[in-house]
C-alpha cells in the first residue's frame, strides 16, 4: 500500500527518479478504484438509462467521486511517469509520445517496462540502491 500511495505524497514532485514497482503499483491502485466507481455507477443505474429511466442518485455520485478522483489523480500519474523516464535516463519529455495517435499508448507501456539505469545517473541516485536515497523520506 506504501508504494500506491507514494506518487501522492510526491504529489506535484516531477524531479528525482523512481522505481518500476511505484508506477506500476499506482497503476493497479488507479484500476482499482476506478473499477468501484464504475461499479457504484452502474449500481446508481447507468445501465437502466437505456430504458428511459432518470439515473439514481448512486450514479450521480459515482460520477461526482469519478470528477474529484480524476483531477486529484492527473498531475501525481504525470509526474511518477516523468520520474520513470528519468530513471531511464530520459527526459520527462518522453511523456508526449503518449499523443502520437494508435502507438503512442503502446510505447510509453514499453517503457514503462524497461529497467532503469544503474547507479546514479543525471536525475539523480538509482532508487534501488539500499545505500543512496530513502525512498520513503
């Protein structure tokens, strides 16, 4: 759980490097909230709109929690995956191959994969080294 919520304290922090396992534990953590939202939506009754029903209440705050979620989660999902390309070594720029249209998704997922660079490099100290910086600071 400490590594899903450690792009959140690292909140607006696009300097540094870290580690595979922060961003892809964000990841799971993005999934799984979002897979109780969508779920409260559909309880709420996203899926009876088809029939000419008013949706319930349950899925106007779905859709509230989704709005709040969505904007409190943009910048800290940004900046862990300018942090994983500096632990490649990359610029943070790297980040503006998501917009390249059909491939550029599967791209940054490539690189999301790759290992980082080991030792120090110009972003600073290797994450997985036990003797440089703490992670958890």
């Amino acid at each position: 759980m400490e590594w899903m919520l450690l792009p959140y304290r690292r909140y607006a922090d696009f300097e540094g490097r870290s580690r595979r396992k922060e961003y892809w534990m964000f990841q799971l953590l993005q999934i799984i909230v979002l897979t109780l939202v969508i779920g409260l939506m559909f309880a709420g009754g996203m899926a009876m709109t088809d029939m000419g029903e008013a949706p319930g209440a349950l899925f106007w705050l779905g859709v509230v929690l989704l709005v709040i979620y969505g904007l409190g989660s943009i910048i800290p999902a940004i900046a862990v995956q300018v942090r994983r390309f500096h632990d490649q070594d990359k610029s943070g720029w790297m980040c503006l191959l998501g917009f390249i249209p059909y491939v550029g998704g599967i791209i940054i997922i490539v690189f999301m994969c790759l290992d980082g660079t080991r030792g120090s490099n110009r972003f600073g100290p290797d994450p997985k080294d036990p003797n440089s910086a703490d992670v958890f600071a």
